[in-house]
C-alpha cells in the first residue's frame, strides 16, 4: 500500500486493537498527537492488515477508491481497461469515441521528445513530450460491446465514457442514447482535445468558444440521465470562464485538462513542427 505521506504512529492498546494515528500540524508546524488534533484514525483487531476504506461518492457515484484511469491509451480497448479493474483501479473513463471513427486518421509514433541540451542535441536529457495523438479510431460499435462487457462483469466499478462530436445536435443526441444503453456511469465531454479537428468544430474548438460550448452542453444535458463532466481545454486565457459555462449548463462537473499545445522543434528542411509524421503534424 503506498504510503500516505504523513508522520504516523503505530498504537497498541490494552484491548489488543492496534491502530494508525495520523495527527495534523500545530500552528507552530509542529506535529500534535494531543487529544485536541484534528485527524484520522485508522483501526483493526489483531493479526488483520490495516486497510483504509478509501471509498468515495461523487455525483452518486460510489467508487471503492478515488483512483480513476484518464482517457486515452490506458482506455483503449476492453482488454487494457479490464487490466485497470483488475489491478484495483475505482474508475476508468474510455478512450474519446465518435460516431464515424473512420474518419479518424491515428499514426505511429505519435511522439516528440523536448530535450534540455540547447540546439536539439540528441543526447540531452528528456523533459517534455508532445503527442498527435487522436480519438479512438476503432469502430463505435466495437466499443460499445466492450463497454457492454466490462459492466458485467465489472458492476461495482466506475466506467466512463469520454465522448466528442461534430456541432451536430441530433449527432451529440444519438451518441449519448447509445452509450448509455451499454450501462455506462457517466459522460466526461471532450472540450478539450486539441487535436480534435477544428474545421469539424470539435474538442478544444468548443471548449475555447463559451457561446458555442453553452449550446453544445444544453443540447447533452437535456437528454442525459448520467452524470456528465465537461473536459477543459488549458490552451485559452481564462479556464474558468468555460467551466462555469458548462455548470450552468447543467454538467455536474468538469475535469481538467487535456494536452497543453507546444512545440517540440521545427524541421528545418520542411519548415514543419515535430512531431511529423505520414506528413501529420500536431499543429496547424
């Protein structure tokens, strides 16, 4: 189990119960066991393990922990997200899925590495990555079975499904019946991706427009009968000016964010932003 990250001290009392204490700071920064500290304490009778309930609810949803797997490659297929459950994982929310995965276009490698040595030296150490990295391209009936699926044998955990459409009313409205007839928990709305093809007006190109996000979130939240999370985009000026359009929406929360726009280098050769590949790149 991983550690807490907080001072701790193992108790064992007469009545042969043993117990974790974990105390909270004083004013002066010190560490106070007294009786009057504001804490937790976690208990168990002799020779059982100590394991916290960890479990939470959030917007009705009872998850046996708070760790939730992102959407993206973790969520790809049914088998990576079934290796989440079984390794003990509350939540997963899926792979971004669409109506015509078939004009989704992935490539591999998908990839560009920021070094620090100046001057792009091959050797330097690797701080940063920059993906073209796009929605689910596999068909949305083959996720929704895998959907499907893992509710069944998976009922006690959290399943997500991470959505994105064309500005497209009746679109938006036959992705979400369709998602939730596999028994999904809840909707997180793709605002954000920014590679989510603008010229379609979807993913980041709705999270960064607040009166076309507002239509957008009044057209799911009208028909949904899940809890919906709106995804925020950190490429805009202010982010919670798109978050509390998509609350007064009627989303019951958002979540942040998705990747943050960058530039890993430029090919002098071609003049075109790495990553580049199959002459695909990550900006326009």
């Amino acid at each position: 189990m991983a550690s807490l990250g907080l001072a701790q001290r193992i108790r064992i009392g007469l009545d042969g119960n043993s117990g974790v204490e974990f105390p909270m700071m004083d004013r002066a920064g010190r560490l106070n066991f007294g009786k009057k500290r504001v804490g937790f304490r976690v208990m168990a009778s002799e020779g059982q393990s100590v394991e916290p309930d960890l479990s939470v609810t959030v917007n009705g949803l009872k998850m046996p922990n708070p760790f939730v797997i992102g959407s993206g490659p973790p969520g790809t297929n049914y088998t990576v997200m079934k290796r989440a459950f079984d390794e003990g994982w509350g939540g997963v929310i899926a792979k971004t899925v669409s109506l015509e995965a078939d004009k989704v276009k992935n490539v591999t490698p998908r990839y560009a590495k920021l070094r620090a040595d100046a001057n792009g030296s091959a050797k330097g150490q690797i701080i940063g990555w920059q993906n073209i990295e796009l929605i689910s391209d596999r068909p949305l009936e083959t996720m929704l079975k895998e959907f499907k699926q893992l509710k069944e044998e998976y009922p006690d955990r959290i399943l997500i499904a991470s959505i994105m459409e064309e500005y497209n009313k009746a679109a938006w409205e036959e992705l979400i019946y369709r998602c939730e007839e596999t028994g999904i928990d809840a909707f997180e709305i793709n605002f954000s991706c920014p590679h989510g093809m603008p010229e379609r007006r979807m993913g980041a190109a709705v999270g960064q427009d607040c009166d076309l996000l507002e239509e957008v979130c009044g057209w799911i939240n009208a028909v949904a009968t899940v809890p919906v999370w709106a995804k925020m985009t950190p490429n805009i000026t202010d982010i919670t000016k798109p978050a509390r359009v998509a609350l007064n929406q009627g989303c019951e929360g958002v979540s942040a964010i998705n990747t943050i726009m960058s530039v890993m280098g430029i090919n002098l050769d071609t003049l075109r932003p790495e990553p580049c590949v199959e002459g695909l790149v990550s900006l326009h």
